[in-house]
C-alpha cells in the first residue's frame, strides 16, 4: 500500500477516517475553509464528487485554519456550514495545518521535500489530485476552480 493510504484522519464527526478504502480511486485532497472568498468552491467541488463517484472519484476536504483564520469553526460547525450551505456529502477531515511548523503527514506527502510537488500551500482551496495508487498527479492552485477545464482534464485522465 502507498504512504498516502497508510494514513488515517480524523473525519469531522470524531470518527477515524483512514484512506485506505480509497485505494484504487482518485482522491482530489482540497484544504479548504468556511469564511474565505474562494468558499463558494464548495458547490463545484460537490458537483466534481457526485459526478465521477460512480466511476471511483472523490474529493476529500481539509479544513484549515492557516490562512487568515478564515476557518475558525469547530468541527461540528464546519460539518453543519457545509451540509446546510453546499450540500457536501465527500469526505471531510477535522483540521489539519497545511504548512510548517505543524504540518500534517498528509500534507509532508502533498507539499513537503521530496514530494512530486512541493511548496508551501499558499491559500485555501489549493488541490492535490491523486492517483488510484497514492502518487500526486497534478497540484492546482487556489483559484483553479472545480469547473476549470484543466482540472477537469486530469481528473478525467486519471480515471481513465
């Protein structure tokens, strides 16, 4: 099993949520938060989930409360905001920090040295999609909306 599957997560509900069961899927991982501009990535990202989960697609979201606290809530109000404003049924984990100095192991794998893409992550809703088999196929950035072609194009190319 890859490294990113080894890892598990504590979903928004205080359940464990490990990612392993995702083995064989493509995952789109999107840190993201409820009180920034980019917010309304929510619906995109929903309709991204509904759309390919037949074919072994699915969006995990991260929330993050790095980037000018824009996602301040506890766990039980983020999974509330984003059932009630976006409808979300993928995945959530409960906040993680993106960058140092208390950078998650998921995102080490993501964004940290020796990861296919590395670098910080710069604001919120950036997005890693990755393979079936654990690998980072692409990184896009935060203003890559869900409905962008390019993204469209690898998640597509990934299932494939």
């Amino acid at each position: 099993m890859s490294a990113f599957h080894d890892l598990t997560l504590r979903a928004l509900d205080g359940q464990e949520l490990p990612l392993s069961p995702y083995k064989g899927q493509v995952m789109l991982v999107v840190n993201v938060a409820s009180h920034c501009g980019l917010t309304p990535q929510y619906a995109g990202l929903e309709t991204l989930h509904r759309q390919y989960c037949e074919r072994g697609f699915s969006v995990l979201g991260v929330p993050c409360n790095q980037f000018a606290e824009q996602e301040p809530g506890s766990d039980e109000e983020i999974a509330l905001f984003c059932q009630r404003n976006y409808g979300v049924s993928f995945p959530m984990s409960s906040k993680l920090e993106v960058n140092e100095p208390g950078r998650h192991p998921l995102y080490r794998l993501l964004a940290g040295e020796g990861a296919e893409f590395p670098g910080d992550i710069t604001w919120n809703f950036e997005k890693f999609l990755v393979g079936g088999d654990g690998r980072v196929l692409a990184r896009f950035s935060p203003r890559t909306t869900p409905e962008d072609p390019a993204l469209i194009q690898a998640i597509e190319k990934a299932l494939a």
